[in-house]
C-alpha cells in the first residue's frame, strides 16, 4: 500500500512521475471545492508535498488529522506554522543547498538588471524609440559597495559573486561570520547608508517582518539599489512605495513580494523597479534538483529512514 500523500502545488514532469511511483497522490491544486477536497483527505493523508510559497497555514495542518511529515520544495518555511508543526510532532523538511546558486545568480541579474536598466532598454528598442534617440545612462556595477542583509549560504553566495565584480562586502547579520572575509556593518541602518546595492537575502517569517523598513530605505539612498530575493514580508512594501513616490530611493530589483502573486498596483508604475514573479529558483536543473530532494525526503521517511534534510522545529 502505497502511502497517501497531499501535494499542494504541480511539479516538474519527472518529479510528479516519482510522486505518482510511491505514493497514492492527492492533488490539491486540481480540487475545486478546497473543503471537499479535504475532507476527502484527511482520514488518509499521511504526507504533504508543499512548496516556500504555500507552506502549511494552522488550517490546512489541522483539516489533516493523520499529517506526520511535511516536505517542502524550497528552503524557506516561513508559511508553514512551526507551532502546530511542534504540537503535533509533524516531521518538517526542506530543499536547502540546491538552490542557492540559482537564486544568487538571479540577486546579481536583478542588480545589473536595475543599475544598467536593461529591460527598460529591451522596451526602449522594441517600442521603436532608439530610432529617435540614444537611451539615458545607467549606473556603473564593477568596484561599487554591496551589502548584504543575511549572510547566510543564499548571502555568502551573493558575495562571491559579487566579489568577481570587484566590490567592497559589508552585511548584517543577527550571527557575525567571522570565518568570512566581509565586514560586519553595527546596524541595518550603517549597511543601507554604505551599500550601492543592498541585497535582501535572510529568511522571512515573524522575526524579520518588516526589518526592512522606511528609514531604512531612505538610508540606502536617491543613489541606491535595493534588491529583494528573499521574502517580500521583509520589506515593508507600502513603505517602499512611498519613498520610491519620493524619489528617495535609486532603484529595486525585486523578485518577492508581500501578497503574492498580487504585487502593489504603484509598484508596477516605477520605471526604476524591476520586477520579476518569483522565479530565483526557477531552473530546470534547480527545480529538479529540490524536486529529488523533496521527494527523497518523503520516501526516506514512509522507509523508517533518517530523512536528509529535515528542519530542527
Ligand atoms: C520557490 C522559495 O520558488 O526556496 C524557497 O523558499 O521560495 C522558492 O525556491 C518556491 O518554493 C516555489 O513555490
């Protein structure tokens, strides 16, 4: 008997084809009627397949009396409710490692994307523009000042990329990395007031909600880029709007958002924001890759066995 699994989202061809080999699948995504669905469920489910975007809510956890393992496919796990998790002795893992690079890669595309204006460039050509003029000067890259909020792996990365780039690193971080070569900056604020670009890279939920707030904003300046690859509840956004209103920020690059997919009608207006839906992860290779390892995961656990990656809860 194959175990009965919840999967919240769609996945990758072959990594749906190894759910549908192990385990009875229960496709959430497909149900119309999401009570009905649930019901229908939760005297067998055993396992969740969920994704960083949709965690698990108390609800959700709760409509399945029999959950013992939840498998996300992503490293953050900001939206699944770590106390019902710990209640109930569910088993919680993540996809941490395998996608640091992609999401790194695309922090230093969102970096050169916003301080060269590259897609505001591509429009430029294809609305026929160049034909009437040159396009405005953007911003230089190489030798500039980073900071980097959180240098954890996804942060570390991000500063050997940007080391390539010849830049001074500063960061921020609850836990100084004193085996790293990058200069601790006392507050979030004395980061902002010297980075050129700020990247945004720690891990969401209730401790950093909003970290990102006005006055840091301002602090990285009418010359400054902010670029946001992490959670969108770490910058307050209404205030992001108001000071890029203000004219008090430079630029953003910014992947993640507070509601997503809904992103801020006003945040759409700015020329100077680039904006992209939540794609850092999203590489056939990356994506198979956390979709193994989130399957690994499950199967590890229904065999008894140790599983890989497993969050301490
Ligand atoms: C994914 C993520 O885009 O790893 C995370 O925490 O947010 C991303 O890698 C997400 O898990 C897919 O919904």
């Amino acid at each position: 008997m194959k175990p009965d699994v919840v999967l919240i989202a769609q996945y990758p061809p072959q990594i749906m084809a190894v759910l549908e080999d192990n385990f009875t699948c229960h496709k959430m995504y497909e149900a119309t009627d999401r009570d009905a669905f649930l019901a229908s469920v939760a005297g067998k489910a055993r396992g969740l397949a969920s994704t960083g975007v949709h965690g698990a809510p108390r609800a959700l956890i709760q409509a399945l009396p029999k959950l013992e393992i939840i498998s996300g496919f992503g490293v953050g796990y900001d939206a699944v409710d770590l106390p019902t998790v710990k209640e109930r002795g569910i088993v919680l893992t993540n996809t941490p490692n395998v996608l640091t690079d992609c999401v790194a890669d695309l922090g230093m595309t969102l970096m050169l994307d916003a301080a060269r204006r590259v897609p505001q460039a591509e429009r430029f050509l294809r609305d026929g523009k160049w034909l009437k003029g040159n396009y405005p000067a953007g911003v230089k890259v190489t030798g500039k000042r980073a900071g980097i909020c959180g240098l954890g792996r996804i942060g570390s990365a991000l500063a050997k990329r940007l080391a390539g780039f010849d830049m001074e690193i500063m960061y921020y971080d609850i836990e100084p990395k004193t085996n790293l070569p990058y200069r601790l900056m006392p507050s979030l604020i004395d980061l902002a007031e010297n980075s050129d670009f700020f990247f945004v890279a720690c891990y969401g939920g209730p401790t950093t909600r909003k970290l990102i707030d006005e006055k840091v904003l301002r602090a990285i300046g009418t010359k400054g880029i902010l670029v946001n690859i992490a959670r969108g509840s770490i910058v307050d956004e209404a205030a992001l709007v108001r000071v890029l209103e203000d004219k008090a920020l430079g630029a953003a690059g910014l992947d993640v958002f507070e509601d997503e997919p809904n992103v801020p009608e006003k945040l759409l207006t700015f020329d100077n924001v680039v904006l992209t839906p939540h794609i850092a992860s999203n590489t056939n290779e990356t994506r198979a890759a956390m979709g193994n390892l989130m399957c690994e995961n499950l199967i590890a656990y229904f065999a008894g066995k140790p599983v890989p990656t497993r969050v301490p809860v």
